[in-house]
C-alpha cells in the first residue's frame, strides 16, 4: 500500500518546487496554476480517489462469491474517473482491477474489447459491459447485494 503513495507524493513535492520557483522569480499568478495542475495530477493517482485495486483472478473469484461487478480502470481514465466520481461511496462496493499494473486484468479487457484495453470495463455475472452508464453500474450492485 505504501508504494501507492509514491507518485502523489513526488507530484506534490515536484509541484511544490517548481512553483516555488516561479514566485522566487516574480510570477506568483503562474506558480498557482502550476501547483493546482500538480495537485490535479497527485488527486487523480491517489488511493483516495480509486478504491484499492486486486488482482483480477482474485477480483473475478471473489465477483463470484459475492455477486458484485468487477471493474477494469488505469489511472488517468477520465472515463474512469467519471464512474468512479458518480459512484460516490457504492465505488467500494465494487472490485477494482488496474490494468497497468495486473497483465491478466489488462489481458481480459482485451478479450473483452476486440483486442483494446478499453476501461472502464465492467464485469456483471460474467458479461463485460465497456464504459457503461454510472446509474446502471449502481443499479448491479442492488441486485447483487
């Protein structure tokens, strides 16, 4: 969990030091941008913002234990983004398989996708659905449950 942290941690830092710069400089207005666009980049690679992420053989043999979607995402997704930001807190109720960092979560979204690794891609009793509608997402884990 640990090495999670590291990315956001080097682009706050990051971010920090170039803007610090730009105001020794005498450009404060363009220091702030910059430091909100790091503070943007380290949100999104977060584990705060995507819930933590499984293998997917482990996420697909706990979907059939307890009935609940699997989810396909890679960081930086804005449509993975989307679902997860519509989801609100029903996002934890789902597994979360990064593709970038599982090759057998990456390989099923290609079986799934003609070959592309299209995220996100949402796996429902064994059917994937590709980049589907957040309320239809939420409405799978009503049924689930």
């Amino acid at each position: 969990m640990m090495r999670a942290w590291i990315l956001p941690t080097l682009l706050v830092l990051c971010g920090s030091v170039v803007a610090a710069g730009l105001i020794l400089k005498g450009n404060p207005g363009t220091a702030a941008a910059l430091l909100l666009a790091f503070l943007a980049l380290a949100g999104v690679n977060s584990p705060l913002i995507f819930p933590r992420s499984i293998g997917a053989r482990e996420a697909q043999r706990r979907s059939v234990v307890d009935g609940r979607p699997v989810v396909f995402w890679r960081p930086g997704c804005k449509y993975c983004m989307r679902l997860r930001i519509r989801l609100g807190r029903s996002a934890r109720q789902l597994h979360w398989v990064n593709i970038w960092r599982d090759p057998a979560g990456a390989a099923a979204v290609r079986a799934a996708n003609d070959g592309n690794e299209t995220v996100p891609t949402v796996v429902v009793a064994g059917r994937p659905h590709t980049n589907p509608d957040p309320e239809w997402v939420r409405g799978q884990l009503s049924t689930s449950a």
